[in-house]
C-alpha cells in the first residue's frame, strides 16, 4: 500500500531507556501498548551517519573535554545556516550553550528585571511561562487570532505592550509552536523597529527550524538590520534529527554589547572552562553536513505522507475538525470545537475512546481551547492504526458514518512528491 522506508519505519525501541516520550503517554495508551500522538520528539531513530559519528567517538575511547570555540563545529553552523537560510552569521557571534530552555532563562537574567513583563504570544508553548515566572517576570500574552488559515498576534495590543516601559523582554517562537507555523517577514521586521524604538529584547527560540519544508522557508529575524543589537537568536539541532536528549544549542547574538552582557551571565551559571560535550560537536558535525541535508529530504517526504493521509482523513471521515497549514514537520495544529465538546469532553473522547493522545489545547493558553496538536512523526502504521481507531470512537458517537477509510495510493503517490 505504500512506498516503505527503513529508515523511518523502523522505529526506536524505547524499553528500558527511561525515555521521556514512552514514559510520559497517556495511560491509556500505555494500557493499550500503543504510541500517542503528542510530545515535540519523533518515533524515527536517529541517522545512521550519525550513530556511525558516535560510533567512532566511542571505539576512540573519548568522552573529555571538548573546546567550544572550534573552528570545525562553528563553521559546521555557519554554513549550514548560509546555505538553507540565505543567513550569513559570523563564527563570533556563535556562544554554544547547554539547551534551549536553560538558554532563555538565562536571557531572562541577563536582559531583564524582577518584577518586568515577557511577552508571549497564545497559543504558545507551556514551558515559557515556568522561565518566566520562576525568575520573578510577569507573563504578558499577546493573543494569536486567525487569519485565512493563519495564525497572527493583534497588532495594536503588540505594539501598546511593546511601548510599556516595564515590558522589557519578547519571546518569539519561530517556527511557533504550536501552531507550527513561520512568521513572515514583515512581521518580523515590524516587531524589530518596536523593539528597537521601545528597548524590548527579543529571544527567538528557532528550535524547529531545520524542520521547514523547503516551499515554506525559515525567515530569519536576527538577519534584520533593526534587530541586531537587541536580540539572541537559539538554534537547535534537537527536533530535526531527534538527538532532543543532547544539551545541543547555540546562542546566536549580532550585537556585541548584547553578546557580551549574555557571556557575563552565561560563565556565571554555566561554565567557565569553554566545554561542550562531546556528542553534541559529534551531532552537530554529522547532522549539519550534505548526510544530514539529503536525511532531512527523505524525512520531509515521509512525514509529508503522513499529513497527506491525515488531510484525507480528516476531509472524508471527521470533516468538522479544521487542519490548519503548517510550515514544518512533524506537527499539525487542528481545531475540534466543530465536534461541540467541551475541552475535558474532547480529551475523554480522543484519549479513553479513540486512544489518539494528541497534545490538548488548552495547555498552550486559553487560546488554544478546542485545539489539539497531533504529532505525525511516526511509521504510517501507526498513524494509520490510530486514525482507524478514532473513526472506530467517532462512528460510536455518531460524529461519522461506518463506511471504513481506506489509505490506499496515499502513500505511494505521496512518495513520489517534492517539497
């Protein structure tokens, strides 16, 4: 029925590792043996030139010391940003860190007061606001509505909080999670010249963006010339290759006064022996290299199968639930209030029912009631298994009608496809 791929059909054997993504299913799907549909970290193994790099890191008996300011690992970034993104980032402005989360909330210390305001845009991811509280900031959420099928904030509520003097700290989620989209440009520029003329800093988390399709490319808010002196840009290599278990990021800052005023609170907390560990130079240098490009094609297309047979699915079995478009792999936002359950209503149909765990709505913010995230970076089996037993619920509730759902040529066909 489809086109196989060993690679990403064969998937990880979680047992006995602690993983977060197996543990932390619902119980019902734990009950049930089966993957859920929620949590940002793929079912796919890692490549396999990479695990060769760790391999030979392993049978070289070295896991010591590894100097961050290597010329090999930052100029693996720099080109790699260059070439998929049309940004030129100097090696200089390069600061590895350990991890994203840990990453803003030491940005939080170093460019911001107790007492100040973040901003947020909701929907938006959950984790943000345990940063922001927990460093003793006030959340300030600047709503997202929609437009045609995206997701945007309210222009003149950005612009007024942006102009208060005690909201000194954007957040901004590029791709945003969890609506998976990329912000335009413009929009980028316009939040840049507020941010400058208002001395907002802004923290971009860029942790899905090697996870852009190629029709739907990264905009880049550090390369905007109104944005340089302000703001510290996150990189990740974590969701594209599935390595979310490795301390891997790198702190990106134009400016140098920023740049420095980051470092100081960076040696502060973190380290100052200038080391990163050594299977993240090895990630870095396996992922971000012509392996891991052509890697990443392949996974495009197998998760755009996918979205491909959750798009029909959705459009012949469940039409009352609205997929929106999304600019990356593996998430897809969707809106279920066309079923008419309330929120703890639609968790018990998707989760005791259906047993399709998906990520619910509402954790990302009141916005986000009667949404769900579902997570597609898993075999077709499984996918299909899934939606086979949420149509199974749905006709039991009588949201559908019996006749069964057929996957037949989405695959394949879809295999054929380039993005």
């Amino acid at each position: 029925m489809w086109k196989e791929d060993e690679e990403f059909d064969r998937l990880i054997d979680h047992a006995g590792l602690a993983s977060g993504r197996d543990l932390f299913r619902p119980e019902a799907a734990k009950r049930m043996g089966v993957p859920s549909f929620s949590f940002a970290e793929t079912d796919f193994r890692i490549p396999a030139h990479m695990q060769r790099g760790f391999h030979t890191l392993i049978d070289r008996g070295f896991c010591g010391y590894t100097v961050a300011e290597d010329e090999t690992y930052l100029r693996a970034i720099v080109d790699w940003i260059r070439v998929r993104r049309g940004w030129e980032v100097r090696m200089e402005w390069i600061l590895p860190v350990y991890g994203v989360l840990r990453t803003m909330s030491m940005a939080i210390r170093a460019f911001s007061c107790p007492g100040e305001g973040v901003l947020l845009f909701s929907p938006g991811y959950t984790a943000y606001e345990g940063l922001i509280t927990k460093n003793d900031r006030r959340i300030v959420r600047i709503p997202l509505h929609e437009e045609a099928g995206r997701f945007l904030p309210n222009f003149s509520m950005l612009e007024a909080q942006m102009r208060r003097a005690e909201n000194t700290m954007l957040f901004l989620c590029n791709a945003h999670n969890p609506t998976m989209q990329v912000w335009p440009q413009a929009l980028l520029e316009q939040i840049a010249a507020w941010a400058a003329a208002y001395g907002v800093f802004v923290v971009v988390d860029e942790t899905f963006a090697d996870l852009c399709f190629p029709k739907t490319p990264m905009t880049n808010y550090g390369q905007i010339a109104a944005a340089e002196d302000n703001c510290l840009v996150i990189q990740a290599i974590s969701k594209a290759f599935n390595v979310t278990g490795l301390n891997a990021a790198n702190a990106i800052l134009p400016g140098a006064a920023a740049r420095e005023r980051f470092r100081q609170t960076f040696l502060a907390e973190q380290r100052g022996s200038g080391s990163i560990e050594p299977f993240v130079r090895t990630a870095i240098l396996a992922g971000y290299s012509p392996e891991g490009a052509a890697w990443l094609e392949r996974l495009f297309i197998y998760v755009r199968q996918n979205m491909d047979l959750v798009r029909r699915f959705f459009g012949e079995v469940l039409p009352q639930v609205r997929l929106f478009p999304c600019d990356c792999a593996y998430l897809v936002w969707t809106d279920w209030r066309g079923l008419g359950l309330s929120d703890a209503e639609l968790e018990c149909f998707l989760f005791d029912e259906a047993v399709f765990c998906v990520d619910m709505g509402q954790k990302y913010g009141p916005e986000g009631r009667g949404f769900a995230r579902i997570h597609l970076g898993t075999s077709h089996k499984n996918l299909l298994d899934g939606l086979l037993r949420l149509q199974a619920a749905a006709h039991a509730r009588g949201f559908c009608a019996a006749e069964p759902f057929s996957a037949d040529g989405i695959f394949l066909q879809g295999s054929q496809k380039k993005d």
